[in-house]
C-alpha cells in the first residue's frame, strides 16, 4: 500500500509539473528576478535541477556567504556573475584597508570549474595581478565581459594582458579602482591594437593617464563602441576622438581645467559632439564652458553634474533645455530653485541623484545651494516617473515627506540623507511623513533614512517596520529613541535582507532580538550601538549559518563611544580563516 501511495503521488507530481525541460528552462529563461528564480527552484527538485542547469547569472552579495566550489555545484551552467565582498561602508572610509575581500580564491575557482563563464564582475575585492594573470590564461578565448568595479590590487600591466589576450571583451568596467603606474596607458594603445569588438570602456573616477591619441586610435579600431567613460583627459584635445565616434552614446570625464591658458584664449565654438550622444557627464565644467552643451541639451537623456563648478543658476539654464532628461545625477548646489526647474521641465525623469557638495571646496557652493522641503515637494508633484530617488537635504518636514508618498508611486529606491548644516529644522519628529511616504510608495524594496538625532522617534520607526513589506535593504541613521524602537521595528519587514544601522546607540540586547524577529535577514551593519565590555549579549542572535564579526578602529585600545562595528551574515561557507587583527570573529569562535 505504501509502495502504491508513493507511486500514486508521483504520478500526480508529474501530471501537475510534468513539462518537458526544454520548455521549462526555456521559461525559467523570461524569468529574470532572482527572487523568483529562488522561488521557483523551491517548488520540486526536478524544478531545482532545471533551474539549477538554466540560471545564467548570480549575483553573490558576500562573497564569504558561501564558496565557489559550492556555487559551481549550484549552477555549474553559469554565464555571468557578480560578486561582492567588502561591506558598502567601505566606500566611505568606515572598513578597515585589511578587512578582507580578497578575490584568489574565487578566481582560482572560477578559471579551473565554470567552463561557460563569459561576464565577471567584481565589485569591493581586492585584485592582484596574479588573479588576473589566472584569469585570463583560463577565458581569454570566451570573456566578453570583465568589470573590475571599485576594485584594488591590480596595476597597468595587468590590463595590458587583458587587452592583449581578450580579444572577444565587449565590456571593460574600473569605474572608481584603485589602480597601480597608473601613468602607463599602453594598454589603452593594445586595446586598440587587439580588440574591434569593444562596446563599453570605462575607467571614470580613477587616476588612470589617457592619452587623446590613444583614445582615438581605439575609438577608430572599435566601431561598436557606444560607451566611453574615462579620467581626466582635457575636452579641447578629444576632438578628434568625438568627429571619428559617430557610435558614441555615452561619454563621461574629460576636463576642463586648464590652468596653463588664459581664460579669454579658451575657445570652445567649434566644440563637437557624435550625433548619437544622449548620456554625458563632464569635469570641472565652469559658467564659460555651459555653452557648448546648450545645441546638444534637448537630445541627452542622462546628465551628470556632480563634479562640475556650476552656480544654481548655471544649472538652472541648463536643465530647463533638457526636456528629455530620464537621469539627472547633480550636487546640492542645485537648490531648491533648480529643483523646480527640473520638476517644470523634466517630466520623463525616472532617476534622480543629488549629493551634497563639498562644504570645504571654494567655488563649489552657492548661497542658493541647499534643498528643502520646498524643492522635494515640487519634484514629487512635477515628477511622477521617478523610480530612483537619493537626495541630500539641509531641511525637511512632514509634509514634503507623505507628498512623496501621494505623487512618486513609482519609486522602488528612495534615500534621504538630512545635513546638520542648518542648526534647528523645520519640523520634528518627522513620524508621520515617514508613514504616509512608506504607505504611498508601496513598489520599494530599498529605503535609507539618515537623520538627525531627535528626528526620527521610536513611534516613527515602528512605523517603518509596519509599513515596509516589500523592502529588501535598508538603511537607517541616528533613529530611534530607545531599545523598544528597534524591537518594534523587527517585528515588521517581512521582505528585509539587508539591514544598515547608523549613529541609533541601540544595546547587544536589542541588536539580537531585531536580528531575531527579522526572518529574511541575510546581513547586518552596524556602527555606534551601546557596547558591552565582552560582547556577550550580541550572541544572543546566534543561529544557524550565521558568521557574527567586531569590528573595532584599533584593537590595542578600548574602542571609542560609537565607533564600534557589528558586521553579521548568512553564511554557508563557515567562519572565515582570513581574519585581519583589526576583526575579531564571534561567532563561529576560534
């Protein structure tokens, strides 16, 4: 009978998923959210196999989560993969340099197991030119896309042999690497000399030297290149770059500061840009370069200000002849007014980016540079497509907040950081502009709010535990008013699995109970919460998987009030064996 009831309820099993697995992998294929990948591998094991034989790309959010001979078991069909390791606290200077992050292991393993690897993209690790030297031996042959993204360790000569050997890369990705004789730029000269197929070049924000005449000699030899974003090259001598790349729709870096000539002798008339450009960002623009933007302005799409000496407004003359404008990444110096402008004239805007500009920096502020209330109410009303939304602000109030909750439904990224520039705000606590802006903005998976202390009460984060079904990371700054807030907050979120903590002064206590209650939890960050002398009561979140960390500034001495770290996360892989002394592992113990 047993034997029979077994047999009967395959049968239905197969009756019920019985598709051939060429069709289901083909449907898993339309199937792109990662989320849902998870979810269908849970339905069977016959659905795992087949997920497992068809997922083309993964993306590892802790590389210490788990290991590479386990992800090729996995998915031994992998195609692309994106790998994380140092925390994002560490783009602020907040990790230790030696924390870890170290990418050998993973690149020994990716170049020796997954035979149909094409696109890698490493983000926050650590690089060696050994690494790279592993790598390309193994998929020069099949390597289209390498992004080495924020990365350290590696010099020119290692991106000499990735020019030299990988002659199929379509995507090359330093944005923002840390990259040693970064004078050499030979290797920009072998791209050129090996590679026709080229689609996008990226190496913004870095110290990378770039010659023009290299630069149009690869613009020349990749014909296919749309995206090019590179360090600081001076606009007048990439003319010629510009007239030979009639693909190009992307262009960021340049500059435009020439101290050795005069500024009546800089003449930009006959400046030119390709026809396709519609995605530009430029450095060090100033008031008497703005015109050379103003023919192309009613074709660009994405406009990056950020690092530009514009006026409030300069950016007001430019926006207002930006009607097509999808992403606007500027400074605060934008103002309030520039806000309005933006809301009057960009009604496609789907992202935008304000960041706050340097208060020590002559010449990058304005008396009009700060937002408001004023301004974010006039985005959210002039705005409805927004989905993205990071916005640095000197003042806010409750109603500017539920105003965003009523126009922007759109959103699934909003970040709010307020300035103690001001000595007092507007309005405080600001509970009620939180609930009415979560209620609204019911799409979210990624919220961060960073405050003020006193701004946001224990009522408010309630509030936010409640009203956060859908959100997946979060980061909260100086919240809170006591432990009761945090455990409130805990009992909501039922999506969060990633949670930052900032400046909240929340006990051990409270620290484990949150992490606790919060059942998707994955990662936890946290920097100032009330210490313990040994840390004991933090081994009250202590589960299965689970890897718990301290980080402190300088284990030789007691650590000061708020700058202790508690790095927590899901983990497969065990206790990692790369410990620096900056990092003490409580769990797993030594």
């Amino acid at each position: 009978m047993g034997g029979e009831g077994g047999g009967e309820r395959q049968l239905g099993r197969a009756l019920s998923f019985g598709i051939p697995d060429t069709a289901l992998g083909l449907v898993m294929g339309y199937v792109e959210d990662p989320w849902d990948r998870d979810a269908i591998s849970l339905v069977c094991r016959h659905w795992c196999r087949v997920d497992a034989l068809s997922r083309k790309h993964v993306t590892v959010a802790m590389a210490y989560s788990t290991t590479p001979e386990r992800l090729f078991r996995r998915f031994p069909c992998l195609e692309s993969l994106k790998l994380k390791a140092k925390p994002r606290a560490a783009m602020f200077n907040l990790i230790p340099d030696d924390w870890g992050g170290s990418a050998s292991p993973w690149i020994r393993q990716l170049s020796a197991s997954f035979h149909f690897l094409k696109a890698l993209h490493l983000r926050r690790m650590k690089v060696s030119d050994d690494d790279i030297t592993v790598l390309v031996r193994a998929k020069a042959h099949m390597l289209v896309s390498l992004k080495l993204d924020r990365c350290s360790g590696f010099s020119t000569p290692s991106l000499i042999l990735v020019a030299r050997s990988c002659k199929k890369l379509e995507t090359l990705f330093l944005e923002e690497s840390l990259i040693a004789e970064k004078e050499n730029d030979e290797w920009i000269r072998e791209l050129a000399r090996h590679n026709t197929v080229l689609e996008t070049l990226n190496f913004f924000l870095t110290d990378l030297r770039a010659s023009p005449e290299y630069l149009t000699l690869l613009v020349r030899s990749c014909q296919r290149l749309k995206t090019l974003k590179i360090s600081e090259c001076l606009m007048p001598d990439l003319i010629n770059l510009f007239r030979t790349a009639q693909s190009l729709q992307e262009f960021a870096g340049g500059s435009f500061d020439d101290q050795g000539q005069a500024l009546e002798n800089r003449n930009y008339e006959n400046f030119y840009f390709p026809p396709l450009l519609h995605r530009l960002g430029l450095l060090y623009m100033g008031t008497n370069e703005l015109q050379i933007l103003f023919p192309y302005a009613a074709a660009l799409k994405k406009l990056d200000l950020q690092f530009t000496f514009l006026s409030t407004e300069d950016h007001c003359q430019i926006v207002q002849r930006c009607p097509n404008l999808e992403i606007l990444e500027v400074r605060d110096v934008i103002g309030d007014r520039g806000l309005e402008v933006v809301a009057q004239t960009c009604k496609k805007l789907q992202r935008l980016r304000v960041e706050r500009g340097d208060d020590d920096q002559g010449g990058l502020e304005d008396e009009q540079g700060r937002i408001s209330q004023v301004g974010l109410m006039a985005i959210a009303q002039g705005c409805p497509e927004l989905t993205y939304w990071a916005i640095h602000v000197s003042d806010i109030t409750n109603a500017a907040l539920e105003a965003i909750g009523t126009f922007s439904r759109n959103l699934n990224d909003f970040r709010l950081v307020l300035l103690d520039r001001e000595a007092h705000i507007t309005e405080s606590p600001l509970d009620n502009g939180v609930r009415g802006l979560l209620r609204g903005c019911t799409k979210l998976q990624r919220f961060a709010f960073y405050v003020r202390p006193g701004v946001l009460s224990d009522v408010g984060l309630g509030y936010i535990g409640e009203f956060s079904k859908n959100i997946r990371y979060m980061l909260l700054g100086n919240v809170g008013e006591s432990d009761d807030g945090l455990v409130q907050f805990s009992r909501g979120c039922p999506s969060l699995q990633k949670l930052e903590l900032r400046g909240c002064f929340f006990s051990e206590r409270a620290l484990a109970i949150a992490a606790l209650q919060l059942k998707s939890l994955r990662y936890l960050w946290v920097q100032g919460y009330k210490a313990s002398p040994n840390g004991t009561d933090l081994m009250e979140m202590v589960r299965p998987f689970w890897n718990i960390e301290f980080i402190a500034p300088n284990q030789d001495e007691p650590c000061p009030e708020g700058k202790a770290q508690i790095l927590a996360y899901y983990s497969l892989a065990g206790r990692r064996t790369d410990y620096p002394p900056s990092v003490t592992p409580l769990y797993p113990a030594v």
